[in-house]
C-alpha cells in the first residue's frame, strides 16, 4: 500500500526562514522551518493524509500501533526517523549513546521518577541515535569528531604566539587549556571536555580570551578553525562551545556527500539543507552552544575520545540511478534516485548518472519516500503512486520491489535489514 504522509516543519530556533519549504515547493510557514520529521516517533508522527486508507488512523504511530503487522510487516515498529534538515544556525554540540547506554539510562531515569519532559532528562526512550546526514544545499557545514590531538596543539600554539604579538592580559588562560592537552590522547580530551564543561570562571574568562584572540587572527593552517570561533562566538557569546570548537574537525560538505555519525561522535551542524536520517530515538546529550541542560558525567561517558578520521560515507550503486548509504547499523539504509535526463540541477559530479530506463530498488521492510526534484512514479507488482516534488508516502513492506521512473529526485528510507 502506498499511503501519502505529511507534517508541518518544526520551528526550532536554529531553523531556517524558508529552506525547507523552497526546497519542497510548499508555503513557508513564517516561523523558523529546521526538521521536517517523517516517521512514527511520538514526539512528530506523520499525519495520514487519507485516513480512509489506514482504518481510521490519522498519523503514523497510531496506524502501525494499531495493525504493526499491516503497516510494518515483521518489523512492528518503525526503526528509523527521516527528516528533511535546514540549518540557519548553529545546533547544539551533541552525543548520542550506544544502545546498551540508552536502555541503561532510561531504566534508571525511569527508576528516579523523571517525566519524559523534564528538562534534566537524558533519555527519552530505551534506543541508540546513530545518524547520516546527505548534504542537499551546495555545502553543509558541521563540526564532527575530535581532530588529531597534534592539530589541537598546534591551534593552541598559534593562538599563544597571536596572544603574544598582542600583549592581550591573562596569557596564563591559554597555558592553562595547553595543560589538560598533556599526555596520551584520550586522556587529554577527556580532561580538556571536562574543564570545559566546567563552568568555572576561569573557563569564562578564556571563552572571552579566546574570542578576541579571534576577531583580528588570520590563520592559513586553520583559518576555517577559527572563522568558526567567530562564528559561535557571534551566536552564542561566552558558552564554552565557542574553544570546544577548536578540538573538533570543521567539516563542509558538498552537495551529494553525506557523513555517517555513530555513538559517541560529538557532533554539531553549523548551517546548510540536509537528508537526515536516524535510528528512530530522540536520546542526545548536549555538550554547548545550547541555553538547556548539560550533564556533563554522562557526556563524559558517551563520548568517544579518539582522534578519527572524519566519517564520510560513500554509497554503493546497486542500479542505474540508485545510491545506496548503508552505514554499519541495521536501523536503517538511505537511497538516493534519480530518473530522467537533467533532473536535478547542481546534483554535483557525485550524483549518479539518471536511469533513462526503469530503475529498480527492494526495501528490506516498510519505507517512506519524499521527492525533492520533479516527479517520479513509484510502481509495485500491487499498484503505482506519483511523488511530485514536495510530496512523501509510505510504503508498506507487501509491495516488495520498488520500480522508479519520470523524471526526478527523490530520497527513500528502509530499515537497514530484514527483521
């Protein structure tokens, strides 16, 4: 069955004007449009545009709690999120646990008595939160991993000799950041983070030291690294954020290029229109450049502290017009079609090349398609369905392989294996 969805964007402050709605041809909603959710979390369900379809139900998590067979096959519960993603700003710098981590921390935040709304509340369900992130605007802006501890002393370094050249008061601020860069790498991360986090005075006084060291440094090693102290600085003045930035890998993405975020990745999107797909969680544990809670042990606990190389994903191309990003989960897989010559534009040399002939895909479980060029026809051995431009349904498991034709773009979600 093929049963058209929608949802209103959220207006979270980060959000852009109009991305999204310029994006998908639709009215702009004259609040900050930043995630368009497509899926059946309880916080955004999709609504059911044609109830008649679904006995009744008017949203997606009402549908598939009522018939999971019918709605998600062997699956029961729909193990992924999709949004559509625009960032104007700034999100907050973030974590998401391990599985193991999240049934742990829900049970025992469960045990306390916390509301699932408490602002002190960690976790919101019992799930992990890797995520991938496809980059749709010409670049996408992220900060993503901790950058080698060798390039973190280094920044340190040339911000020392910029505070000498300068004469600025308090150089001791700086030396006192290089000393929690001492020793092995995960050791110095994990004391830095937490000094950082601390709220002391002293980190206060950096921030604010570090923020004009930056106002008049020009750095050809790593201008992007302190353009982006700057930046922050701007949005969020004094938060901590603004010299965690500096241990982190400034990443831009070109269009067609995605990036996959695993469990303890601390991670943040600065700007840019984006395919977000995720397991089906809404579990994060902030690290700054955010007004709410921070906990800062059980940060500590979920990060990652490791110097990695930055977590592109390269899809695979099992069929003409067809790429693939499967990250190493089983919550979820992320394809890109394209159909008909010239049907996106600006797609970049990393689009594939569009399928002038049928072009064919098989969901391993019910999937959710939104169209964000043109118009394809979505067709199955039980029916057919037309995503214009704008337009998203789901896809029940029943309807087996896909077969894609017109002309056009479009972004379909799956689990990432059979259940």
């Amino acid at each position: 069955m093929f049963v058209p969805i929608s949802n209103t964007p959220r207006d979270y402050a980060w959000g852009s004007a109009r991305a999204i709605s310029d994006l998908l041809g639709t009215a702009p909603t004259g609040r900050p449009e930043a995630e368009l959710w497509l899926g059946a979390h309880p916080s955004s369900p999709s609504v059911i545009d044609d109830p008649e379809l679904t006995g009744g139900a008017t949203d997606l998590a009402e549908w598939i709690s009522r018939d999971p067979g019918g709605a998600s096959g062997a699956h029961g519960q729909l193990p992924y999120l999709l949004k559509i993603l625009a960032a104007g700003g700034p999100l907050s710098l973030q974590a998401h646990p391990t599985l193991g981590r999240a049934k742990e921390g829900f049970a025992r935040e469960n045990a306390a008595g916390l509301p699932i709304d408490a602002p002190n509340r960690n976790y919101k369900d019992p799930l992990h939160k890797p995520e991938v992130i496809y980059a749709l605007s010409d670049t996408f802006e992220a900060l993503c991993g901790f950058r080698s501890l060798a390039e973190i002393r280094a920044i340190v370094a040339e911000l020392q000799a910029a505070d000498a050249r300068l004469a600025l008061p308090e150089p001791e601020l700086l030396a006192a950041l290089e000393a929690h860069l001492g020793g092995e790498t995960a050791d110095a991360l994990e004391s830095s983070v937490e000094w950082l986090l601390s709220g002391s005075e002293q980190v206060e006084a950096l921030t604010l030291h570090v923020t004009a060291l930056a106002e008049g440094l020009t750095s050809e090693a790593f201008g992007p690294a302190i353009a982006t102290v700057r930046d922050l600085a701007a949005e969020y003045p004094g938060d901590p954020g603004v010299v965690l930035s500096l241990l982190l890998n400034r990443v831009t993405l070109a269009r067609g290029e995605a990036l996959f975020l695993p469990a303890g990745n601390i991670h943040a999107y600065l700007k840019g229109l984006g395919v977000e797909l995720m397991a089906a969680s809404d579990n994060v544990l902030r690290g700054g450049l955010t007004p709410k809670y921070i906990d800062v042990p059980e940060l500590l606990s979920v990060l990652q502290f490791e110097s990695l190389p930055v977590p592109y994903l390269v899809p695979g191309h099992p069929a003409p017009g067809i790429e693939e990003f499967q990250p190493d989960v089983t919550d979820f897989v992320l394809v890109r079609v394209v159909v008909g010559e010239g049907a996106v534009e600006g797609a970049g040399a990393v689009a594939p090349d569009a399928a002038t002939t049928p072009s064919r895909y098989l969901p391993l479980g019910p999937a959710i398609v939104i169209a964000t060029a043109g118009s394809v026809t979505v067709s199955s051995a039980g029916g057919s369905v037309d995503v214009a431009r704008g337009s998203a349904f789901f896809v029940t498991p029943d309807e087996g392989e896909l077969t894609f034709t017109g002309s056009g773009e479009l972004f379909l979600a799956a689990p990432g294996a059979r259940a």
